[in-house]
C-alpha cells in the first residue's frame, strides 16, 4: 500500500466505556476522524477502520472492535488487510505511569503492565512499534488499578480533557508528518 501509517487507538467498545480513562485511544482516534473528515466503518478485521490522509499523510485509523486485552487479533488482522509492517504502527492508549495530561511518543519498549499493548505485541511478533501514551496518572490510595481505568474521568480531569485529548492528537499528526523525533521533542512532557 505504501507509505501509511496504521494508528490504533485503544479502548472498550461501546457506551458503557467511552468516558473511561481506559478508551483516551478512542477519544483521540475519534477527534483525528473529525479531522480527517471521516467516518470509522466496520472492517473484516474486527476493528473500525478509517481509510485517508490526515494532515496530508496517508494513514489508516483503526478502532479495534475487541475489548482491550484482545485488541492485537484486530491489529493484526488490519495491518495483514492493508499490508503495513508493525515498523509503520502507532498506539494510542492510556498510561498510570505518567501523570493526568502528560503526553509522551517512543519506539518499542516494554508494555509497562498494559494488557492491550501485551495483546498487540503478541499478536504482531514485535515490541517495535511507535507509541503514544497518555497520562492518566495513578489510583488514588489503595484503589485497584484495573478498576480506576474502567472508570470516567473526574471532574478536574474532565475540565482539561478535550484540550489534552486535542493535544495527544496534535501530536499524532506531527508523528505522520514530521516523524518520530519531531513528535518527541514538541510533545513529550
């Protein structure tokens, strides 16, 4: 197919989780869409998939359809469909490591306890795609992490959201323009 770049945000499909801390990839993925001036249509490979040029570069969105710890059958499935090498796939997905809005773009690395990042390295045989993680900070004194993830964000958070989420999606258009290190040294906190 080319020069495409495959983004992938991650999340649980429907309502019940789109205010989570856990669906920030879908959040930004649904922002990039409205800026690409398109709408997610089911693809074979359980996944939403939006095909086009965001920021003048090609690239295809995807929304897997799976719940997060099984998002890497529908990446698969995706980059085989279009013929992208993991090498040309970006992640967007949430992070306790970082605090709430901090913003940071890698290459490779270990998940970091992240089950949909588990999933996709599996699934495509490589830790060596980009990533985009989004802070969400950690629970609040001994609440279990999987349960803070799953729910929506506070109040405070939710003030600043859309303009962190703006942030996140800035930063992936820059990554599909101006590559990697670019997107690093203008975004990462």
């Amino acid at each position: 197919m080319g020069d495409v770049t495959v983004v992938v945000g991650l999340g649980n499909p429907g309502p019940t989780y789109s205010g989570n801390r856990h669906n920030v990839g879908f959040m930004v993925l649904d922002l990039l869409a409205e800026r690409a001036g398109g709408k997610f249509r089911a693809h074979k490979g359980r996944a939403d998939v939006l095909e086009g040029r965001l920021a003048g570069s090609r690239a295809v969105l995807v929304k897997p359809r799976s719940y997060m710890n099984l998002s890497g059958g529908a990446v698969a499935s995706v980059l085989s469909f279009f013929s992208v090498p993991a090498d040309q796939l970006l992640v967007v997905h949430d992070d306790l490591d970082l605090p709430y809005g901090a913003l940071r773009l890698k290459r490779g690395g270990g998940e970091g306890g992240h089950n949909g990042l588990k999933s996709i390295s599996q699934s495509v045989g490589t830790r060596e795609y980009g990533r985009a993680r989004f802070g969400i900070g950690r629970p609040p004194g001994r609440q279990d992490p999987a349960d803070y993830v799953l729910r929506d964000f506070g109040g405070a958070e939710r003030k600043e959201l859309a303009l962190n989420v703006d942030r996140a999606a800035d930063a992936v258009e820059t990554f599909l323009t101006r590559g990697l290190e670019a997107a690093q040294n203008e975004f990462n906190d």
